[in-house]
C-alpha cells in the first residue's frame, strides 16, 4: 500500500509539475513577444531534467519551474531525499515559482537564492519551522529543505509575471 501511495504521490506531482511548466512557457513567450524579443524554447533532455534540475532552456537560458507554490510555503532543496545536490546547488540558472495567491510566476536567480540561505546551519526535524534545515533523517531520509516565505525571498525577484484568472492552475 506504501508503495502504491508513493506512486500515486509521484504522478500527481509529475501532473502539478506539467501544467505549471506548461504555462509557464505561455507566459514567459507573450512576455518576451510583447518586449519584441525572439523567443527560442528547448525542453531540456531526461537527463538534464533529473540530473541538473532544468526543465527548459529559453533564449539560451536554464529554468526550473516549481508549480504550486504558496506565501507562506517555499521549499529551497539544497539535498535531494538521496543525499544528493539538490536543485539549490545546481547548475540552473533561473526557478520559477508559481504562487498560487499572486497568480504569478515569480522569477529568482538561483544562486541569489542559495547566497540568501548558504549561512543557514540550524537544523530541524520540525517541518513548520522557517529558516532552518529541515531533514528527515529520523526517518531514514536524507533531504536538506529549507522552508521560507515569499516575503523572505521578494526581494531578490528578478520577474514576476502574472496570468490570468482562466490560466489559473488550481
């Protein structure tokens, strides 16, 4: 049964993460149509995607978009549930929230976002704790999560891009 609601878990979010990565590419390409600017999109290989956290490349940049973000409840991964670099310590160049209350897409360098936590070194295993180190190691994980608010974060947004209430995702 376990198994079955990690699957169900694991498809669910693959289906957040399509549609927002979906509209995000609408977005973002009537914003760079509307400035006369080119738009060129490459969906990034399985690889990339898995191993490098970009979903797209867009006129030459990298993205990863993370759909269904809230206020109150942004996750910055620096380690992935195996231990490994997460997308905080990756190479992408530019994540893309969606926040659900702004109905935006709000647009962040990542290194911007890891310069504002890289002296972060409290831990917790207390998931409604901001601005720590969240592991589940207890628990036989190895994530690295730190939870922050949107307003601990608005000030290093490059872009924010609204969409319309018939775009809404959710």
């Amino acid at each position: 049964m376990n198994n079955n609601i990690n699957k169900n878990r694991l498809k669910i979010s693959k289906e957040i993460g399509d549609k927002a990565e979906n509209l995000f590419i609408e977005v973002f390409s009537k914003y760079l149509k509307s400035k006369n600017k080119k738009v060129i999109i490459k969906k990034s290989t399985p690889y990339e995607d898995k191993n490098l956290h970009i979903d797209y490349y867009i006129n030459g940049g990298s993205f990863d978009i993370k759909g269904k973000r809230n206020l109150d409840t942004i996750w910055l991964e620096k380690k992935n549930i195996n231990g490994n670099n997460g997308w905080l310590l990756s190479e992408v160049q530019y994540i893309a929230f969606d926040i659900l209350e702004l109905k935006s897409f709000c647009i962040f360098k990542r290194i911007d976002l890891y310069k504002h936590i890289k002296n972060i070194n409290e831990y917790t295993s207390n998931s409604y704790e901001y601005n720590k180190i969240y592991t589940r190691s207890k628990w036989g994980k190895k994530d690295e999560l730190i939870k922050v608010k949107y307003e601990d974060i608005k000030h290093l947004e490059i872009l924010k891009l609204p969409y319309n209430n018939q775009q809404q995702l959710f």
